[in-house]
C-alpha cells in the first residue's frame, strides 16, 4: 500500500496494528542521488570509517523519497508468513526556521524517470519528516512561545488574505447571525494551528476547537455559555501540529519503540541516510554514528552480507548467478536453491502492489529484503541442526544470530561494518608499492595492470603508487610478473621504508643515535 499525506493518518492505526504483529521487517529506501561522484566510488584500499568520511558530507545533500517496509507476520498454525507491504512516500519541508533541502541530479532525474517515478507523488503528496535535531528545536520553540510568531512572520501574501478572509467571517457570524456555532475549512495543519491561535486572540469570547470526525474543519463556539462548548487547550493544538510535521518520524519512532529485527539489502548508505534524515547531521565520529544508528535500530540484518558468506558454501554450479538483490530474489522465488527444495514457508503478499511489480520500488524491494532473509535463514538453520524441515522465526533469527548488526562494505578492505563491536581487520592482502623511473600515469599503471585482477591504484608522491589487489592470487601475479621490470619496481608496502612519515622517522632515529654517539665520544675523549 501506497502512504501519502492524503492517507497517512487514516492507516497509521493499521500499521501500527501490523508492526505488532510482526516478527521483523523488510526495509528499503530510494534516494534523490546516483552513487556516482568521486567520494561514491568503492575503493579495495577503503575501510568503512575511511568510507564514512568521504560520504558524511555529501550525504547532506541526499535524501530518502521513498521508503519501504514489509511486515513479515508469521502463522505458526500454517507455517507461513503473511507480507504487508508499504511504501512510504516522503517530501521534504519548510517550516519556522527550518528550510530542508537537496539536490537532484540530472542522472538522478533520467533514472526516476526511467524507473516510472511520480514526481507529482513526490511533491504534492509526500510525507514531511524531521530529524530528532529538528524535533528538539521546534519543541524548544514551542516551549519559549515563539512559534507561533515564526509561523505568522513566513506567510506569504495569499496566506495573509486568507487569514483576513477568516477574520472577516467569524466577525460577520458574530454581529449578524445567532447561530451559536460555524465551521471554518483549514486544510493544512499548519495553517490550522495558526487560525486557532490568532482567532482566540482577536475574538477573546469564542471558543475554538477542531471538528469531531473531521480535523480539517475548525469549529467555533460563540462564547462559553453554549451548550458543550468547549475549546481545544494549547497543548493539544501543540501535540497535533507536532504530530503532523514529524509525518514519516513517527514511524521511525515507532521501529525504534518496537525493536523489531529490521531487513535489509546492501544498506550501508541507507544507516547513513537514516542519521541524517532522522536523528540529525551526521557526527564527525565514526564510533558516535555507529552508537547512535544502534540505539535507533539495535538489531540490524544485510542480507547483502548474509547472502556473500553462506555462498561460500554451494559449489560453483549451485549458486547464484549474483547476488544482487533481483538476482538473489529471483533465485530462491523460482526454487533455483537444491538446499531448500522441500518444507520451505509459504510467504504470501497481504495485497497486490497498485503498480507492476518492479524493482526500485521501495516497497517491492522490502518485500524482496525480507524473503531472502527467511530462505536464507531456513538455510542456515537446517545447517545448523543436519536435517530440513520447516523453520519458525525464532529459529530463523537464532541460525542468523551470527549476522546480526554486520552491514556489508562493497569492495572494501574490510567485509562489513559492525554496529556493536569493533570493525573487522583488514581482509585484502597487504599493499603494494610501485616505484615508476618517470613521472607516474596512474591511467597507464591501470591499464598495465588490468589483466591481473581486481586493482586499485592511488598515486602516492609523483613516481609512486599504491596498489589494493582483491585477491592474494592478484598480488602475487603482479609481484612475480614486475620482478625484473625496468619500468616498473614493485614490492609489498613497508611503512617505514616507503612513507614519508616513516622515512622520516628513520631519519629522525639514525640521526639522534648519531648525534648521541658522537656526544658520548666527544665527553669520552675530554
């Protein structure tokens, strides 16, 4: 199910009602950027502190549109999963002081595009949010009585006559009519709020109050002394309009009050953008960002890394193709895996998806996250026990347990980033050294290198280089092949002996040794 403004609060009891009854959930987000620039490229030399750095500002400038989640309910009593799914779509907003903003790319635009993307949706329909870091600062306001002063100081002229319009007919109700009641239609909330709060100013007799069974309405009493007469206190108005700029935050509020294990696929940029988008501008710590994506979500899943190491164990001719997650998908959607041919769980859609299935669609790829992780977690349970059979969810998460909170980092020097322990080590084989005669083309040192492997290269002065093999098997080749080059020398990378630092500390040494040696003489001989 699609969820807009339009729909939001309408489902909201639903899909708090489904996350009950969930057992986890799928998750997947689209973006307003293509990971192309030069701080995306996933570099072998690169850890995912190194990787967080380059990212943590450019992040700033990208946002979520859409965010999926598919609540995987499990029926103990038919052994099968019921999926609801929902696709969230969010748009950012100005309000007060705050002016959230981010720039599409035109890459990013042809591939919306291509993808069938509705950009009306988007605009006119998406869902607001803020960051915690926003929430506190509106809250503030609130608190301090200067937001209603900042609302009224941003209105622009059509917004001014339409607040003089409803100053003019509550005035026309009182002096003409004896109905004792009047409904104004607000529509936007925000704009609601600052009806209530400049109607009671400039007509201190009435009563004010949002109409039972219709929010959008403002119902206004004469005076107190009409039967039922009541008025909406502050913090009700206060808690309403809070409720309605938060939007999509309340759903992060939500998973986060409800701990759920969360599913996802490759999603290092998405805890990322999660940070930004809903706590708040990224930390320059690394270690703060990874405490505070757990305390948000404290059990995470990547089947993305999940899927990379139970490949290790199929043979060449069992596994699939890749494991990109249509690729994933389809292999066990089409019963392609001969580990789980018999007793698997029956996972069924609660409703169609109101487009085509397609992929790039947050919801539909939630859904794909979520049943990966259950076949891939019935997998590793059977393993576990030597024998197939059905699989409940507890099972399943415990034979994953392993997984938990590890987050894959693609071509990376380490295999994932861990929420709740430190990083791994590095997995790649040690560095190279290459030392050209001439002027180093890292251009031509890549191609020359081409046929090895998988290679990275990084100048390192202006006749060296650095090189990241991705396999053992690739930097012997090119250790064993530039032996006896004239062109180039290659060796394995030795901090002291080839970074400036390093020469330089040797240097350091070899002449404070020195120089104490000769003191010695030079007090000897005297």
């Amino acid at each position: 199910m699609e969820i807009t403004r339009n729909n939001f609060l309408d489902e909201l009891e639903n899909i708090k009602r489904d996350l009950a009854k969930s057992s986890f959930v799928g998750f997947d987000a689209e973006f307003t950027a293509i990971l192309n620039g030069e701080c995306f490229k996933h570099r072998l030399f690169d850890t995912s502190k190194e990787r967080y750095d380059q990212l943590k500002n450019e992040v700033s400038k990208m946002i979520m549109t859409q965010v999926g989640l598919t609540m995987f309910q499990y029926n103990r009593d038919l052994d099968s999963y019921l999926a609801v799914c929902y696709t969230f779509h969010l748009c950012p907003q100005v309000f007060g002081d705050i002016d959230q903003s981010f720039i599409f790319q035109a890459s990013t635009l042809n591939f919306l595009c291509k993808h069938k993307f509705d950009f009306n949706k988007f605009t006119y329909e998406g869902l607001p949010y803020l960051s915690k870091a926003e929430e506190a600062i509106v809250r503030q306001n609130i608190k301090e009585r200067a937001l209603f002063n900042d609302l009224t100081r941003m209105l622009d002229m059509d917004e001014e006559r339409l607040l003089q319009s409803y100053y003019s007919q509550v005035s026309k109700w009182l002096m003409r009519s004896k109905a004792e009641t009047m409904y104004l239609d607000v529509e936007n909330p925000v704009f609601r709020y600052i009806a209530h709060v400049e109607l009671r100013m400039r007509f201190p007799d009435i009563l004010t109050t949002d109409s039972l069974g219709n929010s959008k309405k403002i119902l206004i009493y004469r005076d107190e002394t009409v039967e039922g007469a009541n008025s909406a206190p502050m913090v009700t108005l206060e808690d309403d309009l809070m409720s309605y700029l938060l939007g999509f935050s309340n759903i992060i509020s939500l998973l986060e009050a409800a701990q759920k294990p969360i599913v996802g696929h490759n999603i290092f940029l998405d805890t990322i953008l999660l940070h930004n988008q809903f706590i708040g501008p990224l930390p320059n710590q690394y270690s703060e960002f990874k405490r505070n994506i757990h305390n948000m979500l404290p059990y995470l899943y990547d089947t993305k890394y999940i899927s990379h190491e139970m490949a290790k164990k199929l043979s060449y001719h069992e596994v699939w193709k890749s494991n990109a997650l249509q690729d994933l998908y389809e292999f066990f959607a089409e019963g392609k895996c001969k580990k789980l041919q018999n007793g698997v769980n029956f996972i069924k859609l609660s409703r169609p998806f109101n487009v085509k299935q397609t992929y790039h669609e947050a919801g539909w790829d939630s859904f794909c996250s979520g049943y990966c992780f259950i076949r891939l977690g019935h997998w590793a349970a059977c393993e576990n026990r030597g024998s197939y059979r059905p699989v409940g969810p507890t099972e399943t998460l415990s034979a994953l347990a392993p997984f938990c909170n590890k987050v894959n980092i693609i071509r990376g020097a380490i295999p994932y980033m861990s929420f709740t322990e430190s990083d791994p080590p590095r997995h790649r084989p040690s560095l190279l050294y290459l030392k050209a005669q001439r002027t180093i083309n890292v251009g031509q040192v890549a191609s020359d290198l081409a046929t090895f492997g998988s290679v990275d290269i990084k100048p390192y002065g202006s006749r060296a280089a650095l090189i990241a093999a991705g396999t053992q098997q690739t930097a012997q080749k090119i250790l064993k092949e530039f032996r006896n080059s004239k062109e180039y020398r290659v060796a394995k990378y030795n901090v002291y002996k080839h970074s400036p630092a390093g020469k330089m500390a040797i240097w350091s040494g070899a002449l404070i040794t020195g120089s104490l040696v000769l003191y010695l003489l030079h007090k000897k001989l005297k």
